[in-house]
C-alpha cells in the first residue's frame, strides 16, 4: 500500500456530491520539497471524501493542511498515442494547520461619546498641600489639644 503523510497548502477547490449524499472535494494542492539542497515546490491534485472533505471545504482554499492517505497514480491520454501519468493524493484524514477561510475580520473600536472634556492632572506636582512623597502635610495649628 502507498500511504503517504503530506503537508500541502490548498490552491484550487472543487465540490460535488456523490448520490449518496457524501461531499466529495476535489482540487489542486502544492508542497514542498527538498531537491540538489534547494526548496523546491511542487503540484498535486488532490481529492477527498466524507468527513474529510468537510474539514477540507471549511478550512477553504489557503489553507495549510497535514493530509493522510495514499497515492494514485493513473494513465491518461494527452495526445493521440502519447499517455502521461497523472499522481492524485486522495486524503483520507486531515489535520488543519493554518486556515485559510476563515481570517479574523478586525473589529472597530467603539468610542463612548464624552460629555465634559477630562481634567488632567500633573504626576508629581504638588500644590502646597502635599510634599514629594504624595501625602498630605499636617500643620501643626490644625491639631486641637
């Protein structure tokens, strides 16, 4: 058996349904590769059923996604008399990484109207009534024994 453990990002998404009912999710996915000591990057279609597909179509086309499954490899004809081999990575679980879909919308501060402007204060400025340290001095008059 050809199983296989893929980290892709999605690009392109197709969806259908089988007469079943089952989603089944189709598309295209690039990865990553090591070749001659450089980072190369690479092509793949993909496809995906069920319950997978579910968590593939949510997360949406961006996304970074820790597929599992197996590859196919099929025969197709390109041109008359010229076959080409045709790898698809059919996914049979999925770990979402970094969605794609849903990005965090910021959300605008609101503002409480003010209806008097604020009375600002100096730190550390003293008025007479206090010294350095904040506390407030104590004339001796002021005591009544």
């Amino acid at each position: 058996m050809n199983s296989t453990t893929q980290k892709i990002r999605i690009d392109e998404v197709f969806t259908n349904y089988n007469p079943e009912g089952k989603l089944q999710l189709s598309g295209r996915c690039s990865f990553q590769f090591y070749e001659r000591g450089e980072i190369q990057s690479g092509s793949l279609r993909f496809s995906a059923y069920g319950n997978c597909a579910v968590l593939l179509n949510e997360a949406g086309v961006g996304s970074v996604v820790i597929g599992t499954g197996r590859l196919n490899i099929a025969s197709v004809e390109v041109e008359a008399g010229y076959k080409d081999k045709i790898a698809t990575f059919t996914i049979t679980s999925a770990e979402i990484i970094r969605s794609g879909a849903a990005q965090p919308q910021p959300q605008p501060a609101s503002v409480a109207p003010i209806n008097q402007p604020l009375q600002l204060a100096v730190v550390g400025a003293s008025n007479g009534n206090h010294n350095g340290n904040g506390k407030h001095t104590i004339e001796l008059e002021d005591i009544p024994f």
